[in-house]
C-alpha cells in the first residue's frame, strides 16, 4: 500500500509543480499583476490541487476528517521551513563550488518532499481506527 501511496504522491507533487508553474506564467504573461503576487497566486493554487489531490486521490480519505486543513497547513509551513533551512546549509557547507545551487536545490527538496509524505501519511490523512481514542 506504501508503494501505491508513494507513486501516486510523486505525480502529484509533478502535478502541483506544474500548475504553479503555469498559474504563474499565465498571470505574469497577462501583465495585470506583479511578477510576485503572481508567483503567491500560483504556489497557493498548486497547495490547494495538493491538498484535496492528496486527500482524495494519494490517502483515499472520501470524507472530510475534521483538523486535516489545519494539520495540513501546519505540516506545509513546517516543511518550508525545513527546505529552505537545508538549502542554506547546503549552500554554506559547498560555498564557491559550481554544483552548490543545483545540489541545495535538490537536497532542500528531497527533505522537504520526504517530510510531507510522512506528514500526511501520519499526521494530515493518518487512518482513523476505531480504538475508543479520539
């Protein structure tokens, strides 16, 4: 079941990139806002496909589970938070090394990616068993 979640979690993250991308493209290609509220527009809509994409399709959660919002939101910031950590330790740990961009990058992401995977596995959309807990 893990290998199915994982898979369908990856095109998803595929997914929610592109649409940030196009989103913000698309806005800034139009010219009626600024390049960063665009860039804000398109990462929320790109969050938002996440959420409900993931909930329905990768943790097959067909009803609401009260808190998953929250629980969401709180996982994405802490996540954040984490990638952009790993990427300025990385940065300073290959300080003046051509691949010190593109390897924080990854890495930052890699991290970032893993959390939100256990996150809503176990936290977010963590199955409901019937122990007499709440």
């Amino acid at each position: 079941m893990i290998k199915r979640e994982l898979g369908i979690f990856l095109i998803v993250g595929l997914l929610t990139v592109l649409i940030d991308f196009l989103v913000y493209r698309g806005l800034v290609g139009v010219g009626v806002i600024g390049v960063d509220t665009a860039k804000g527009i398109g990462f929320l809509t790109g969050t938002l496909f996440a959420y409900f994409a993931n909930r329905f399709w990768t943790f097959s959660h067909k009803s609401h589970a009260p808190g998953s919002v929250w629980r969401f939101v709180l996982l994405y910031l802490s996540t954040l938070m984490a990638n952009v950590v790993v990427n300025a330790l990385v940065l300073t740990v290959m300080a003046d090394t051509m691949a010190a961009v593109p390897m924080a990058f990854l890495l930052a992401t890699g991290v970032s990616a893993s959390l939100n995977f256990l996150g809503m596995k176990f936290f977010v959309f963590k199955s409901r068993t019937s122990s007499g807990f709440t």
